[in-house]
C-alpha cells in the first residue's frame, strides 16, 4: 500500500467517524457524572481519594519535563522533534490541576478545567506520533497547531452550549476517542518511526483504557474494597501510568539509531 493510499485510509476513518458524530444527538454532560462514589474528606480536602490522586500526574509530569529538559540532546535529535512531547508532559502536569480543582467541588464549571489539559496532552501526542511516522515538518508544526486548536475548541463549543442550556459533548468526544482509533492503525500502517516505539504505545493504550474501565466501575470498585479506594481514584493513577510509558518509550528511543528511511523524511 502506498504512502498515499495509507493517508487516505485515516482520513476515510475520520470521515465516517465525522459522520458519525454529526448523525447523532447533541450529547450533553449527564450531572450523575458528577456524583463520584469516594466522598470522604480529609485534612480539610472534600473528596480526598478523587482529589489527591491526581498527584500521580504532577509526579509523571514534573519527573518527564526535568528528564526533557537536562537530557535534551540525548533524547531529540532537533529542538522541533521534542515540541510535542513538551507540550504533552505539560499538559499532564497541568491535569493535576485542573482535575483536582474539579474534583473539589464538582460542577460542569469546574469540569470544564479538568478536560482543557487531557485536550492538550491528547493532541500533543497524536501529533508527535504523526510527525515520527508520517510527516516530520507537518507533525511538529501545522498539524500540531491545527490539533490543539481544534480540541480546545470542542471544549470551549460544548461550555458554551451548556451556558445555553443544550449542551453538547459529541465533538470532544470526537477528538478524545479519534486518536485511539486512529494510532494503532498508524502504528501498523507507517511501520519506520524513530521515537514511537509500539509496543510503548501499545502499554500506554492499554493503560488508559484501563483507567477508563476504573472509571465506569467506580462505585463498584469502592464497595468491593470495602470503601477503602474507588474506581476514579484508581483511574487516576492508571492513567497517570499511561502517561509515564510515553517518558519511557522517549528513553527507550534514545538508545537506538534512526531508521535510515527516516532521516530524509518530509
């Protein structure tokens, strides 16, 4: 299959995944969402489990940005090929955040700055992944552009559409779930990468898609460890798992030599 034809199988899967999403209803956020099982608080900090797990991703997000950072010229090989990864680790970072300030008094308001820095770090490394296997110039440049605003702006879409009372989630959907339809097609259909590494990407697939079997399981898992942990707390951390494999997978990297087809790409 040519390269060509490859690129138009993933645009053909964000067509119909378009499509998809513009024959569907408006979505709009569900309140029970917002009723998580864990309530205690602690130390002053309602919702402790929810709140404090998130210290996962400052951990990942701070040890990756360091390791960036002083081992710079032993993980890229130029300034652009290590834009997105930066922008993902602080993305990660800030999700600490914003998701702990949601989970301290959750509300569609506050939920809003818990998904603007998954939205980040979300796009950044769709991008990354398309500049090591696809296009080096566009990955690292346009495409990175192009995504971070399109994910931003499907928040800002569905904030706005709650502020008129018909609030409408299906275009974050969209740019949440594309990328892990589209990566492992990516990862099979562009085999020559230098930084993405498969089986790192793979874990990190996995690992996020646990966080968000955690998730759905929530109360369940509370009640089967006898109130001890909860399922979101636990997708915390999970996820903050996922993100530390991206760190490993760029040190992994960082001991292998480029694919010679690699090094002219464009």
């Amino acid at each position: 299959m040519s390269q060509a034809k490859r690129i138009q199988l993933l645009i053909a899967l964000l067509v119909v995944s378009i499509g998809i999403v513009l024959f569907v209803d408006p979505i709009p956020q569900d309140l029970a969402y917002h009723d998580f099982a864990d309530k205690r608080g602690w130390l002053g900090i309602p919702n402790f489990g929810d709140v404090a797990s998130n210290l996962g991703f400052l951990v990942v997000g701070v040890i990756a940005l360091l390791a960036l950072i002083y081992r710079f010229r032993e993980l890229f090989r130029t300034a652009a090929d290590a834009r997105p990864y930066l922008i993902f680790f602080v993305g990660v970072t800030l999700v600490s955040l914003g998701s702990g300030y949601y989970h301290w008094e959750p509300s569609n308001a506050s939920l809003l700055w818990d998904r603007l820095p998954m939205s980040i770090a979300f796009m950044a490394i769709s991008a990354a992944v398309v500049a090591d296997r696809i296009n080096t110039p566009a990955g690292n440049g346009w495409v990175l552009a192009v995504l971070l605003v399109l994910g931003l702006t499907s928040l800002f879409y569905w904030d706005w559409t709650e502020s008129m009372g018909r609030g409408d989630l299906r275009f974050y959907a969209l740019v949440q779930f594309y990328p892990m339809l589209a990566l492992p097609i990516i990862i099979w259909a562009f085999p020559d990468h230098h930084y993405t590494i498969g089986r790192y990407l793979g874990w990190t697939i996995a690992w996020y898609g646990l966080s968000k079997v955690l998730e759905f399981f929530d109360r369940g898992i509370y009640e089967l460890t006898g109130n001890l942990v909860s399922g979101h707390s636990l997708k915390h951390l999970a996820a903050a798992v996922a993100t530390y494999m991206v760190l490993r997978m760029l040190i992994a990297a960082s001991t292998q030599p480029a694919p010679a087809s690699q090094a002219g790409r464009t």
